[in-house]
C-alpha cells in the first residue's frame, strides 16, 4: 500500500536519507526502509540491499536504481518518483547547494556551461509556456531546498544582511559591508544574505573571512577589487572569489538565498551554503523568516525597501513571535533618499516592536545596535 499526505510522519528529519552513507548507515543498523524518504541517493549499486529489504512505506524522491530493485521496492508497498531526464537541476535534492557545485565547469567551459547558468536557461524557456509539468517541477525543487535550509539551520541564531546588488567591490561601502558580515559572525552569529553580488557579496565574505587574522580580509578585498562588478563578465568576477578561496581555504560559514528569478544576478562565491529558488517570492520571505536574530538593512533600492516592509509585517502583526530587532544603516539614505525609517518608525509606534527598531548613521555602528535591540 503507498504512503498518503494525510498519513502521520513521526520522526520527520531523522526519517529522511540524503546521501549514501546515511542509506549504508540505516541498512547496518538493522532498520528497516519502511516509512523513510530517500531523496536523490544512486541506488544502483545497492540492488540487492533494496531486494532484502521491506520498503512499504517509503518514499524514493528521485533515487536511480536497478529496474529489478525498482520494481520490488514498488511491489513492497513503496511509492517511487524516479530521475526526471534532461534537467539542469535535481528536483529531488536533499542538501542546499554549495558554491563549487553551482559554479562547476567555470573554469574550461566559462560560465554559460556552469549548473547555475544552464538552470536559469532553462528557467527562461519554461516558466511562460504554461506547462504544469515545468511548474511542478520548479516548485518541487524549491520545496526540497526549503526543507534543507531548515535541517542546515536548526538552532542557528540567523541575522539576515541586506542590501543593494549594485554595491561595488572596491569602494568603501563593499568594505564596510564585509566588516559587518565578519564582526557578526564572530559574535557567534550565522550570516544569511540574499546570496547574489554587491552588498550582499560583501556580508558573506565577511563571514567567510571570520576565522583569519584581519589583515587578509584586506588583502581580498583588494584583489576582488581588480573585478569590480559581474558585467561585463560574470566568469571574470566569480574567479576573482575563487583565487580569495583558493589562497585562503577553509574561511567560515555563511548562507546565500539567490534566486534565478533575477539569474542575470549571479549567486556570490562566499556563502558556503545556497539555498537557490526559482520563486522569488519563496525565496524573500523564507530568508527573512528564518533571521531570527534579527535583519541589518544597509542602503540599497526597491528590492531593499521590499524586504523592510516584507519583515516589518510579521513584526506589526507578530505573526511570527515576539518582533526580531530591525537595524537600518545610513541615516541620510533612509530618510532622505528614500525616507523608510519614518513609516517604519510610525509603523512602531506603540507596538512591541517599537523596542526593535533602530536607525543608525553607519555600518560600524549596526553590530552594537543589533545586540542593545537584541535585549
């Protein structure tokens, strides 16, 4: 008999099998695949495990395996989604991406020829030509990212970073951004940003930068300097985050949350960890909801006054909890070019997240405000 949705999952996360190893692990142990979830293990090398074993239950999310175990894991009561042929992307996938795996082939082929480049084309051919297939496809994958963001984040304190794509390596904002993201990832904190270019570059260098002595956060922020921008050539500014990783291995860890909505946008090369969505909107408010430690917002344009608002909601509304602290950077641009922080502080106003709020007049300062809001 197949698993149905409305069958209760006890144990959830400690019942799902990402890799070989965890599979060789729950098969040694003596437990059976009955009720697991197995997503995007190559079980074709293990057919006559699968052949022993008593599968009711299960669920394979996109596991290659033998015909012949197929077929007996089918017969035993399990439910199987197999490999969907020709994609650019796995549907399936049990672990966010990594940097390496998104930018693979970058180095011989450029980066037309990388996983990220050749998903967002095929992101391009299919997200107008209304083929529900596509669609579930899409919204398949960015579920299964969405479930190992949250197994990668359980019991991180989360401070999301925003800010503006625009923001150039090389100026003295870009510097300061990464100063940020590196001073709160020694207080112990995970830095999530939205994982593309400019500010958002800069706050997960500085994460990556965090276990090293200060001076080779300088010594990278002048030779990405040399590639200030990903246009004209998206190839010359990844590489430039390469060699950074190549002469310093091992830096600290961050999390990105890009999107191929805006794929023009490429995700940045210091977040150890990329959650990449094909819907937007999924990928805005899951960034935001998973900052439980609050959210820095460094100057930045539309997509920046978006994600105030889209946090200031759940925080007006406590919708999510006790409101998480707000800290905007740069006085002048908050109130004069764009004047936010008035709504916002009108917003506040008398609400519990009047105490959870705060405007301040430089990047140096948002740390010690984030902590005093933090409170």
């Amino acid at each position: 008999m197949h698993p149905t949705p409305d069958q209760p999952f006890d144990g959830s996360h400690d019942r799902e099998i990402e890799t070989l190893t965890e599979f060789d692990e729950v098969v040694a142990a003596g437990r059976p695949l009955a009720r697991h979830r197995v997503q995007s293990v190559d079980l074709t090398a293990r057919t006559e495990v699968l052949l022993a074993q008593d599968c009711a239950g299960a669920v394979f999310l996109g596991c290659p395996m033998a015909p012949d175990a197929a077929a007996h894991v089918r017969a035993s009561g399990a439910l199987v989604f197999p490999p969907v042929p020709g994609l650019p992307f796995d549907p399936y996938r049990g672990l966010v991406y990594s940097p390496d795996e998104l930018y693979d082939g970058l180095a011989t082929g450029g980066y037309e020829a990388t996983p990220d480049a050749r998903a967002y084309a095929w992101f391009q051919r299919t997200k107008a030509d209304g083929d529900v297939f596509a669609s579930m496809l899409r919204a398949v994958h960015d579920d299964a990212v969405s479930d190992a963001l949250d197994e990668l984040l359980v019991g991180a304190r989360v401070v999301g970073v925003m800010g503006g794509h625009a923001m150039a390596r090389g100026t003295q904002a870009y510097a300061g951004a990464a100063r940020l993201g590196r001073e709160l990832a020694r207080a112990g904190l995970t830095v999530a940003t939205g994982g593309g270019p400019g500010a958002m570059e800069a706050a997960n260098l500085g994460a990556y930068a965090a276990p090293f002595g200060d001076a080779m956060l300088d010594e990278a922020l002048e030779l990405l300097g040399k590639a200030p921008s990903f246009t004209p050539s998206i190839g010359d500014w990844a590489g430039a985050a390469f060699e950074v990783r190549e002469r310093h291995p091992g830096g600290g860890a961050s999390v990105g949350i890009p999107t191929w909505f805006y794929g023009h946008e490429p995700p940045n090369a210091f977040a150890s960890h990329l959650a990449k969505y094909f819907a937007n909107a999924t990928r805005e408010d899951g960034l935001l909801a998973r900052s439980n430690a609050g959210v820095v917002f460094l100057p930045g344009a539309a997509g920046t006054v978006q994600e105030i608002f889209d946090n200031a909601t759940p925080n007006y509304y406590e919708s999510r909890g006790e409101p998480t602290p707000m800290v905007l950077v740069d006085r002048a641009h908050w109130t004069e070019h764009l004047p936010t922080w008035p709504l916002l502080r009108a917003l506040a106003r008398e609400r519990s997240m009047e105490a959870r709020i705060a405007l301040v007049d430089s990047v140096e300062e948002a740390p010690a405000a984030l902590k005093r809001l933090s409170g």
